[in-house]
C-alpha cells in the first residue's frame, strides 16, 4: 500500500478541478446547505476537501478526516478515491450528521490499496483502533473465549482459551461468554476424563492429583491410563465437538450395555455418568438446528435512536450462545448502515464461520463476503434468508435483539432517574452523568490497593474502572487517610493531564478563585452525548476523616468544583444507617426505604467488592512471587530451565556457582547473575 498524507494548509494548487470536467462543473454548480449551524463552517470545510481532492488518484483506498486539534473524526474506505472525497465537497443532498462531519474538516490523510477488498479491512482496522467519533462504533471488542484441545504433546489437554491462536491444536467456538466454556469443560472433563492441568504441572507429578480420585480426568500424568486410550478418549472429544456428538454417545451406550451383560457393574456406571455428562452439555446448547451446521446469526432492532445488535453462533449443528451488542452510531444512520459497518469490524480480529446470516440488507455483500473469506480458509456466505429454518433462525435473533434493547431502555430510563434522585440528595445543580466511587483495601498496610467505580447512565461503566497501588513508602501501616490522598492526588493530576476542563465544566461546580481554576481549553467539547471524562460526583467510603483528606488532596494539586461526598457506615456497619457528609451541610441520613440511599449501598458495595478483588489479587500474586522474577535477565525460558535443573528454588539457591553453570540454556553470565543475586549478602 503506498500513503499520501498532506496538511490542510499545504498550498494545493486548485486547478486540480480540470482533471475531470464532469466532476468538476457538478461540484462548482452545487447549491448552498442550509443547516443549523454556522454556514461558513461548512464552506470552510467543503474547501479544505477540495485541495486535498484535487490530488486524489481513482483507485480504492482508506481516507481518515480530522479537525483542528488532530483527532480522527472519521474513517471511511472507497472504491474510488477521488470520486468518494468529492462527494463530500459538491455541498448537497448531506444529512446533517454529514454536515457538521465536514463543518469539523480541517485535515485529511490517504492510503491507497490495491483493491476495494483491502481497503474495507483496513477501514474495519482503523475504526477500531482510533474509534472517530462518525464511525459506528463496537462498545464491546472483547475477544471471545474458545476450547482448545492441544495436539503439542504425547497427552492432550482441555482448556479455555482466548486471543491468538499460537498454540497447535483444535479450537472450537465461539462461545459467547466464558460460563458456557467452563461448564462446558467440566462436563467434558467428566465425559472423556480429559487433563486441564498445565503442561508443567503435567511433567512434574509423581502421583495422581485429586481430579484423577473424583473421577474428572484418567491420570496420563503418572501411567494410570496407556498413552493410547488416552488419545483414544481425546478422539472421541474431538468427534463430540466437532459435532458427532450422537455417535459419540451411542459408542458409550455399546460399552455400557457390553459391561452390564459382563456384570461389569461399576465399569457399567462410570459410563453411565459419562452419558449423563454429554447430555448436560446437548441439554444447556438451547435452540439447535438441523440444516445448519455453522453459522452466525445479525439481527438489528432500533429503538428510541439507539441499536441492538444481537448475534448468535451455531457450531456443529448446536448453539453455543449469543451476545447483545449496543453499538454507538449517530440516529440519523439506518440499520442496514449500522449493520454493515459493524460486521467489518466484529471479524476484525476473529475468523468468519461459513455462513453470516443477517436480518438486513446489507450493501455491497458480496464485498464484506469477499473480504472476510480473505482472512480464513473457507469460503464465507453473507446471506439474508427469506424462508426455512434460516429465516426462523433470524427472527429468533431479531425478537432477542428487540427485547435485550428494550430492557436496556428501561434501565436506562430507571437509572436517569436514580441519578436526578441522587444529584437532588446531594444539592448538585443537574444530574450527574458520572458518578466516581473510591474505597481501599489492606491487611494492616500489606498489598495495599486503591479501587475506583464508575457508574453512569447506563449502569456500571467497568471499562473506565481503575486500580491504584499504593506506592508512598511514608505512609504508616493502615493509614486509610494517606491512603486516599495518593490515590485522588494520582487521579485527579493524571485526569487534568489527559483530559483538561473546559470553562463550562470548570464553572459548572462550587465557586472557585482565578488561580485556583483547572487549565482549561478554549473550546467546549463538540460531543455532547460523549461519557464525560471528569465526574460530576465522587463519593468517598468514608466519614469526615476520609472526606477531609479527598478535599484537602484535591485543593492542593488546585482541582475544584469535583463535588464530594463522604459516606460512613452506620453502627456495626448495618446497611441503612450510613451518614453522608458534604462539605458546608451538617451530616445528615437519608430515609430508610428511600430509593436514593439502595442506590447509594449499591455503588458502595460496588466499590467495595472491586477494591476487595484487587486486593487479593495482588496480595496472591506477592505470596506466590519466585525469587527469580527479581533476576535481570532471568525470563520464563531460563526460569523454566532452572527449576527443570533443580527442582526448587531453594536447591537454585544453595547450588554452586559450577553446578549453576551447567543447567541447560544458562550461560556463565546468567550463572553468575543468580548466584550473586543469592548471596549478595553471604
């Protein structure tokens, strides 16, 4: 692919229009916009285009729009460059989304590519990573977790898997949340006694683990089962996922019966258990099919301006599950644009089953088709169904998909409420749209952690959740006030970095003194519906002590106008009498029934459980810490190595400096490096 990449004020020369007479008169003749914003923005912007498209070659490409602080305000991709950017610049038939698009205009850049097919998966790339604000937008990219059944070594394992897939072996999937897969691996664990232990667990037994004793796995590790049944159970896991599951079953029904007639009887009932195994997973798949046998099912529903996109995945004749999807677009977009920019982005990191079926026309079909058969090595079919049992498939999704955003409205109708309840409580000017939580943990100053929620609109907003170590060595042990301090001085200095307030939500708090304002940015942010970045309220897990450190911290980094709320627990810490303490109100309670203070529990026990998580985490992370990750230059490989060589790290540690050096893979500097590290201070 070959870049062009120019700056809005590079002088271009305009004659560029006579390349294409017919181009050029249609975009001199066009008529003027009327729209509710300032005309002379458009202007401006349609002329910035017109430099760039002046030079444009007609060949397929990426294009990306900026405006004047440099963010991407939209990536779109084209068959013909030229042709595509100039019909940005004839300054008719424009919705207004388009409009304030080019309004916004101030630089753009290029990528040319060799054919339409790349350049829509280099668009799909692009959204994803810069996420411009024009674009429909996946609000949740996570990567969906697989079973994967490694074929590396002499004993198969079964595990869950998620991310790339570098590891040899068969995946099955998608399933659409990790509950499936581990249900589904326990049942398979019970069904073919398959290992799921790592494979340096695996080489380090010298007797069998308790799985092997409660019957979930056959003990490969230490020879309870002959290498060759073992592949053969592993066969039979790979027959059963990969969808002859009623072969599978009737195989172990023979068996059963052959043990019974040979009074075989506990033999007969391990069977029996197995069977019983294999049909809880049938049982849990839901609605199955029988005519397809892969497949993905889109289903779109809009409501109220927004979109649900509900997608099912149907592997081996089963379905594994289905995910709700709200993606961000712009109202005036419709389903059949929404649905067709978000598939080229959904398989941007995943491979296409053969089959897509969609609920909506989508434009250029047989483009998204083409593309993502690109990426896999089969063929894939973008399908609107008509009839049959696909058609059913696709209304099923469809009715899902109007129900799950249906339910999304009205949570979010009831959480506006909770949070014009919750501003009212706590004497806040309007609702807030972003409500921050605070709350420590520690055991005596030990693997100490700060936790931050966020709730807005929508509920819980775990993607802007956040986690702070505790690193100030000054504090003394269980020092719950300093412990806050660092953690909101942290914050609140990184956010006035990152994200400076504008004037209008400097202002929009508690007064405050010239010098004391926030830097600001002259302009106000031009995406009203965007999450904002700072809070409208804090709330603290605390009483006064706390809310006096938070208030002090804030003022001294020179932040205000954050409202603050300090909310103690009440006597022997029972839910319902907490005391909230604001700063110029006498502490007060809210009524015990009050729908405002269940609000307030949750958000705190939120809090609570995030920062508990953390902990514990990190403080099983120090307890299980190997001396070795303190080495320079002592990575997994060497590590492994050495606890290969020595068996433990305390025979590494009284090994000498020649028996150190003769481990396989460590050198005599690595050698040295251990040893010193061990007895630095002998």
């Amino acid at each position: 692919m070959s870049r062009a990449t120019r700056s809005a004020f590079d002088d271009v020369p305009p004659d560029g229009f006579d390349e294409d007479e017919t181009e050029a008169a249609s975009l001199d003749e066009a008529p003027e916009i009327d729209f509710d914003f300032e005309p002379g923005a458009v202007q401006a912007g349609t002329e910035i285009i017109r430099r760039f498209w002046s030079t444009l070659p007609n060949s397929p490409g990426v294009y990306r729009m900026f405006d004047s602080k440099g963010d991407v305000l939209y990536v779109g991709k084209a068959k013909n460059l030229k042709a595509r950017v100039g019909s940005y610049a004839r300054g008719q038939a424009h919705s207004n989304r388009i409009a304030r698009m080019i309004a916004q205009t101030a630089a753009m850049e290029f990528v040319t590519t060799a054919t339409e097919t790349e350049a829509l998966l280099l668009e799909a790339n692009l959204i994803k990573q810069l996420k411009p604000r024009f674009n429909v937008l996946m609000r949740d990219d996570k990567s969906f977790p697989y079973i994967l059944l490694t074929s590396d070594g002499p004993a198969p394992q079964i595990v869950k898997h998620r991310g790339a897939r570098r590891r040899k072996g068969n995946y099955y999937g998608p399933f659409a949340n990790v509950w499936a897969v581990n249900r589904t691996v326990n049942a398979l664990q019970r069904a073919f006694l398959m290992r799921t232990c790592s494979d340096s667990y695996y080489e380090n037994r010298t007797r069998p683990c308790l799985l092997y004793q409660i019957k979930r796995c056959s003990g490969p590790c230490t020879g309870e089962i002959a290498l060759e049944d073992y592949s053969a159970l592993a066969d039979s896991a790979r027959a059963f996922l990969s969808g002859k599951s009623n072969a599978v079953k009737d195989r172990m029904r023979e068996e059963m019966q052959r043990a019974s007639e040979a009074l075989e009887f506990e033999r007969a009932a391990r069977f029996r258990d197995r069977i019983a195994a294999l049909s809880a997973i049938q049982g849990v798949q839901g609605v199955n099919t029988q005519g397809v046998e892969e497949a993905d099912v889109f289903a779109i529903d809009e409501q109220a301006g927004q979109f649900c996109i509900e997608v099912f995945f149907f592997r081996n004749f089963q379905n594994w599950g289905n995910r709700a999807y709200f993606p961000k677009a712009d109202r005036s977009m419709s389903a059949d644009e929404v649905l067709a920019s978000f598939i080229s982005q959904f398989y941007d990191d995943k491979p296409a089953p053969k089959l897509v079926l969609v609920s909506h026309t989508i434009e250029d079909a047989e483009l998204v088709a083409a593309a993502l058969s690109s990426r896999v090595e089969h063929r894939v079919e973008v399908h609107q169904p008509q009839r049959g049992e696909r058609k059913n498939l696709v209304d099923y999704a469809q009715r899902n998909a109007k129900e799950a955003l249906g339910r999304r409205l009205a949570d979010t109708a009831s959480q506006g409420k909770l949070l014009t309840a919750l501003g009212q409580a706590f004497g806040l000017d309007k609702p807030p749209r972003r409500v921050e939580v605070y709350d420590n943990s520690h055991i005596s100053g030990t693997a100490a952690v700060g936790g931050m929620i966020v709730a807005g609109p929508t509920g819980f907003m775990k993607t802007h959740y956040r986690t702070f170590n505790i690193k100030s060595e000054e504090l003394s042990p269980g020092d719950d006030f300093g412990m806050m301090r660092e953690v909101l001085t942290r914050r609140f200095k990184r956010l006035a970095k990152e994200a400076p307030r504008t004037p209008r939500e400097a202002d929009a708090g508690e007064p405050q003194a010239p010098e004391q304002a926030v830097p600001a940015v002259a302009e106000v942010q031009d995406d009203p519906d965007a999450f904002p970045a700072w809070p409208d309220l804090v709330l603290i897990d605390g009483g006064a002590g706390q809310l006096e450190a938070a208030r002090a911290s804030l003022a001294e980094i020179g932040v205000t106008g954050v409202p603050l709320v300090g909310i103690a627990k009440g006597r022997d810490r029972d839910a319902g009498r907490e005391t909230f303490f604001v700063p110029g109100r006498s502490p007060f309670k809210l009524p015990p029934r009050d729908p405002v203070l269940y609000f307030v529990q949750r958000l705190r026990d939120e809090a609570h459980r995030f920062a508990i998580g953390t902990h514990r985490a990190r403080r099983k992370r120090e307890m299980t810490k190997n001396p070795l990750d303190e080495i320079a230059g002592i990575g997994p490989t060497r590590k492994r190595a050495l606890l290969h060589h020595f068996g433990t790290v305390k025979a590494i540690e009284r090994a000498a400096l020649e028996d150190l050096a003769k481990a396989p893979g460590v050198n005599a500097a690595t050698a040295r490096a251990v040893y010193d590290f061990f007895h630095a201070n002998a």
